[in-house]
C-alpha cells in the first residue's frame, strides 16, 4: 500500500482512490480535501452573492437616479403651472388695479378742471385730445 503525507494536516493516509491523490499537486487526506472542497464552494457561493448585492446596489442605485430625475421633472413640471398660473393672476391683477388707478386720476382731473372753472371761469387747456 502507498501512503502519502497530507499537505494540509501533515499525517500520513492511505488514499481510497489513487487517482484522486495523483491528479492533486498537493495531496491531501480525505478530511483536508473535503474540508478544502466544502471551503472553495462557499467561497465561490460567497462571491456569487457578492455579486448579486453588487447587481443590485447598481440597480438600487439607478432606480434611485431615475427617480431624482423624476422627481426633478414633476417639480420643474408643477412649477412651471404655479408660475403660468401666477403670471395670469397677477397680469389680471395689475391690469384691474391700473384700470382702478386711472379712472380714479381721470375723475381727480374732472374735478380739478371744474373747480378751475368755478374759480377762474374757464377750461384748463386739454392735453393730447
Ligand atoms: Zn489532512
């Protein structure tokens, strides 16, 4: 019987399958190997769920940007409305309030001009008519 020093634990073993032993560069009992085995396969399960976080970081972290965006466009969407609809009200506002002023004025000038009349007994020259 062969028996080979396991490069792991140092002891020597019997291999229960030669071919095994043979393809390892560093042969291994059968404890180490499996222990070897078990440790790769949650190392590669450990990097695959690496990667599945690190795929969904990036998708979280898209999804967070197209909802900035989103956002970004209904603020700058609803603003737009506030201001379109402050303009109106304001225009409409100034409009009446000129309207309101002037006719105030032109009413002050009557009656300036007919007191002139009263007092001085003729019209004050009129402007552009
Ligand atoms: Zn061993």
């Amino acid at each position: 019987m062969v028996s080979y020093t396991c490069s792991v634990c140092k002891k020597d073993f019997v291999p229960s399958s030669l071919k095994l032993v043979e393809s390892q560069k560093y042969p291994k009992c059968n404890e180490c190997y499996y222990a070897k085995k078990a440790e790769v396969s949650l190392q590669s399960a450990n990097r695959k769920a690496q990667t599945e976080l690190m795929r969904l970081e990036n998708r979280i972290e898209k999804l967070e940007k197209k909802n900035e965006m989103l956002e970004t466009i209904i603020e700058s969407m609803v603003n737009e409305k506030v201001n379109m609809h402050l303009g109106d009200t304001l225009l409409s506002f100034v409009k009446q309030e000129t309207q309101l002023q002037l006719g105030k004025l032109q009413s002050q000038i009557i009656d300036v001009n007919n007191k002139v009349v009263k007092i001085m007994g003729f019209e004050l020259p009129k402007g552009e008519e």
